[in-house]
C-alpha cells in the first residue's frame, strides 16, 4: 500500500516537471497579481446618504408647502366661481351704480331745502370727529383765522 | 353876528355827515339792486307773485328765526333745528343747546361759506351755497312742463302765507312753498320725489321780519385753523390711495366739499361740485362701474363714466350731455 503511495507522489511530480506543466506554471506566475475594489460601495452610500437628507428636508418642510398649496387652490377656485372676468371686483347687480345716483339725488335735494343752513352730510362729517378725522398740522392748514 | 356865525360853523361843520348819511341809503340800494341783478337766475313774468316777490327778495331780505329741516336718507327721515340770522346775502346759523350740533357756526357771505366746529377747532372754508337752492327753483318755476299756481296758505310761525305749489303736466306735485308776501320770506318749503313722496321739508317755527343786528354777529372765534375743500382732497387721496383726478380749474363748478363714503359696501372719494345754480358730483372707486346701469335717471341727471388704471371714475351732474362729456374728456375719461 505503502509502495503504491510512493509510486503515485512520484508520478505526479513527474507530470507537474514535464514542459508542458512548467509552461502553463510560468503563464501563470507572469498574470499581474490583481486586489478587490470596494469603491464603487462608498459612492453607493454618499448617493444615498444624499438623497436620505433630501428626504428629510422635504418632509420637514411638507406641513407648510401641504396647506399652502391648498389654499392657493382653493383662492383659484373661488376666484374663478365668483369674480366675473372683465367686471372687475363689481357686483354686477347694479348695486352700486344705483347708489352713486341715489347719493347724488340726495345731496342735491339735501342742499336744496337746507340752502344755507346744515346738510345731513355736513353734519355727519362734523359730529364723526369729536375728534379730527385728519391730523392736520399748521403745515397742513396753512391759516389760521 | 356872532350866532350867525355860529350857525353857519355848524350847518358847514355837518354837511359832510348829511350828505353822506343820505347817500348811504342810495348806495345800499344800488348794492342791493346789484346783488340781485348778480344772481344766476332769471324771474320769469309769469310767475305768481308771491313767488316772484320771494325771487327778488334774496339777497335784501332781513330776519331771524327757528327752522326745522327734515331730510330722507332711503326711508329714514331725519330733523334738526337751526337758529337763523339773515342780512341779505349774509347770515349765521347757530345750534340749539340740546343739539348734537350744539356749538357749530355757520356764516355765509356773497364770497364764502365758513363753518366753525369747536371740538376740532376748525373752521370749514368753502363756496357759499345759498345761491344754488333759488336758482333751482327759479329753474323748475320756469319751466313749462310745470304748472305753477297760488293760493292762500294760511299762517305758518304766525305768520299769514301765501302757498305756491309746483306740479307736473301729470298733476303730481313737484313742491310747495309757503311765502309771507309782504317780505318775500319762504317760511315753508316742501320737496317731494317723481312719485308724490315727500322728499325734504323745512319749516320756520319762529320769525322776526325786523330783527337787530350787530356787526359782532358776522364773528368768528379767532385762532381757528382754516381748512377748505382742496386741503381735505388732497389728504382723502393721500391717505386713500386714490387717483389725483379732479374738476378742470377753469370749469365755471368750484369744489364745495370732499369725502370718503361707503356706497354699495364700497368705498368711494365723492367730490362735489357745484355752479350756475348746478350740481356736479365726480365719483372715483376701486370697483368697476357698468355705464350701462346709468338709464332713466330723474331730474335731468347725466354721466360720463370711464376706467383709468385701477380706479374707475363717474361723472354725474343736471347739465348738458355736450358739457358733461367735454369735462369727463378734460379729465381723461
């Protein structure tokens, strides 16, 4: 047994010194001896490091940008549902033209039966301002009697 | 000889005062004849004379009296009381104790108007405006579309009257004027609407047709600051942020008065204008106004409405439709 062993070991160191061997040894010995790179991991996580904070920013900022973006849209569909394009922020109804000419009738008839006495508007304009409704100043006013 | 001398002294020594105190009378008159002959209305012939006696007397009448004037803002109708004091084209009004216009002053002259406000020491200095009252009504009188007639109108602050009543060819009745025809003085007046509804009234309660007068009671308080019409529209644009738009300087209407009012829930710079016994109104606001609505309008009234930038304007006046547009032209409309 002991024999066949010897026999075997000798065999194979034969195999391993014929030329062909040697050759394929030599090829192999003269590859360029190559090591593992990890870089392309570490971009990996700066790319996601990058884009976790991102993230975060974004849901930090989220509970003002969430309600404001609603209430733009809610002023858009108000404005569209009840500002009439070319009105330009009038009723519509007439409403106030009719009080332009009620105040000018009533101005006029008012000054017309007081003649030199005191209209409603005076008196209102008078007795609004216990204290001045303007500031004036002597700069103002220009004269005193 | 002595006394002859004496005499003659004192006949030279007075001449200058007797002459001059009749001359007086005669330049009064003259004044007075030029006053009138200065209103902007004309009298016509036929008139009633009652009427035509109270047309003539502005600017020469005297007297003192307690009128009530009431006025109708929508269907609210409001009062107060004045005490009036009249010397032609002067008078003064003041304010019963218990008024909450109680300490106001108003004075009137051919020139101006001043209205004294104690709480802010102001005087008010505007045009006068008492010209404006007859010479609407010498207008209306004398239109022919108004029927004009006279009768007795019983006594009025114990005073016999004469009522003149004004309708239209429709029979509606335009006004009533209750006048003491010896003096000319209207002692009541009525306004009514195109629909028969009384409008604005006054009525004296109390009158003395020979009253005396000082020349103290044209005074004033000294030491009053002076603000007139321009001062407060110029401050109104100011602080409201309105549009520097106003009535053409050479334009026969003069500032009268200027406020901000809510009209419509919208805020609106109203200057009032008023001339020749005509009232304009120029109207500026944020909102937009739709000249379509401006139809049928009573009394003659006109307007010119325009848009300029952000403000919208409207000009509204009882004077002609070529006037109108050539001032809202003149303004940018």
């Amino acid at each position: 047994m002991k024999h066949r062993t010897e026999m075997d070991e000798r065999e194979v160191d034969m195999r391993l010194a014929a030329p062909g061997q040697i050759q394929v040894r030599e090829a192999v010995q003269a590859l360029p001896e190559e090591t593992v790179s990890l870089a392309w991991r570490s971009e990996l996580n700066v790319r996601l490091r990058q884009t976790a904070a991102r993230k975060r920013r974004l849901d930090l900022y989220g509970w003002i940008w969430k309600p404001t973006a609603g209430l733009a849209v809610a002023g858009a569909l108000a404005v569209a549902l009840f500002v009439h394009p070319g009105v330009g922020g009038s009723a519509g109804n007439g409403a106030l033209e009719r009080g332009l000419v009620n105040q000018y009738i009533e101005t006029t008839t008012a000054r017309e039966i007081a003649a030199d006495g005191m209209t409603p508007n005076e008196a209102k304009d008078s007795s609004d301002s216990s204290s001045n409704p303007f500031d004036w100043d002597q700069e103002d006013v220009g004269a005193t009697l | 000889m002595r006394l002859l001398l004496l005499v003659a002294a004192m006949i030279a020594a007075s001449s200058p005062l007797h002459s001059q105190a009749q001359f007086r009378p005669r330049k009064l008159i003259q004044q007075r004849r030029q006053i009138r002959q200065n209103h902007p209305w004309r009298i016509a012939p036929q008139l009633p004379p009652a009427l035509k006696k109270a047309l003539g007397a502005v600017g020469t009448i005297r007297y003192q009296g307690t009128r009530v004037i009431e006025t109708r803002n929508g269907l609210n109708r409001q009062q107060h009381t004045e005490y009036v004091l009249n010397d032609g084209m002067r008078s003064r009004i003041e304010f019963p104790e218990d008024s909450p216009l109680h300490g106001q002053i108003i004075i009137e002259t051919a020139s101006e108007r001043l209205h004294y406000i104690p709480g802010r020491n102001v005087i008010e200095r505007g045009p006068p405006v008492v010209d404006e009252a007859y010479a609407r009504l010498a207008q209306r009188a004398a239109n022919g579309n108004v029927v004009v007639t006279e009768v007795p109108g019983g006594a009025v602050a114990n005073v016999p009257t004469e009522l003149v009543t004004l309708t239209n060819k429709q029979g509606e009745t335009l006004q009533k004027l209750w006048i003491e025809p010896g003096s000319g003085m209207i002692l009541k007046r009525e306004l009514y609407t195109r629909g028969g509804v009384l409008s604005a009234s006054f009525e004296f309660t109390q009158v003395n047709l020979n009253p005396r007068i000082d020349p103290t009671d044209w005074n004033l308080p000294r030491g009053a600051r002076i603000v007139t019409p321009e001062i407060k529209l110029v401050e109104l644009i100011r602080r409201g942020g309105f549009a520097d738009v106003r009535l053409p300087a050479d334009s026969p209407y003069k500032l009268e008065a200027a406020r901000v009012q809510k009209i419509a829930d919208r805020q609106v710079l109203v200057q009032q204008y008023a001339g020749n016994g005509r009232r304009v109104v120029l109207y500026q606001t944020k909102a937009a106004v739709d000249p379509g609505q401006f139809v049928n309008l009573p009394n003659g009234v006109r307007t010119f409405a325009w848009r300029s930038g952000a403000s919208s304007f409207v000009l509204m006046g009882d004077i002609a439709e070529n006037e109108i547009q050539e001032l809202g032209h003149r303004m940018g409309g």
